[in-house]
C-alpha cells in the first residue's frame, strides 16, 4: 500500500531509547531530530571560506548529544549554549550518549566520510572527542 502526503506527514515518527550513564548517575532519554535538524547539525561540522568548505569535528559529539537529549516531554534537554559544557565531561559518557543518538538517528561514520568528501579537514576524526 502506498503511503499518502497525508498519512506521512502526520505518522508519528518520532522514537527514543533511554540510555544509562553511569558516569552522570543515571539514565538520560535521547530523541530522534528531525530531518532540518540533522542538516543543521551537518552545516555545523563545515565551514566555508570563498569556495573552500573545510570539516571541522571538533565538539561533533557534543553538537549531537545537545539535539538528542530530551526530557519525559520530548523537549530538548541541552541547547547550543551547552556544548561546550558538555565537550568539558567525561568523553566515555558523552560518547555513550553520542553512540545511541547517532544509531537512532542513523548517522554513521560512513555519513561523516560523505560529509567530507573531498574537503581538508581542520580536525581528524580521531579527535573528535567532544
């Protein structure tokens, strides 16, 4: 059966795992973004000078999990304000959180290798630690 515009704009497609963090002391929920949220979460990890875009991974992992951590409510826990304390935790924990949102939201390595392209990097992905 194919789906109508109807039917695909209102399906709730909106999913979350609880993730433990024994780090932090508890259990964190972690949502899925939405489509103009994962773009927006892309553009961040480039940056263009002229016609040169360059990636730039640092605090990737933070970015991630400030879009994905959400209270009961489904409201975003985090904002941009936070990254950067957020880059300053535990890299276990913060990678824990990073793991589940990128599996929700079906961002792989193989996603940030397209990301990148053919463009230098400013950080290797080996040093993406939050």
């Amino acid at each position: 059966m194919l789906l109508s515009k109807d039917q695909i704009l209102s399906a709730n497609d909106i999913r979350y795992m609880d993730v433990e963090v024994p780090e932090w002391g508890g259990t964190v929920r972690v949502g899925t973004i939405l489509a103009s949220e994962r773009n927006l979460y892309e553009q961040s990890l480039t940056t263009r000078v002229g016609n040169r875009r360059d990636v730039n991974l640092q605090h990737s992992h933070a970015k991630l999990v400030a879009l994905c951590v959400v209270d009961l409510e489904g409201k975003r826990v985090f904002t941009e304000d936070d990254v950067h304390a957020l880059s300053r935790k535990s890299s276990a924990a913060v990678d824990r959180v990073f793991d589940a949102a990128a599996k929700l939201n079906r961002i792989s390595e193989a996603d940030l290798e397209e990301l990148r392209g053919n463009l230098k990097p400013t950080q290797t992905s080996g040093s993406s630690t939050s």
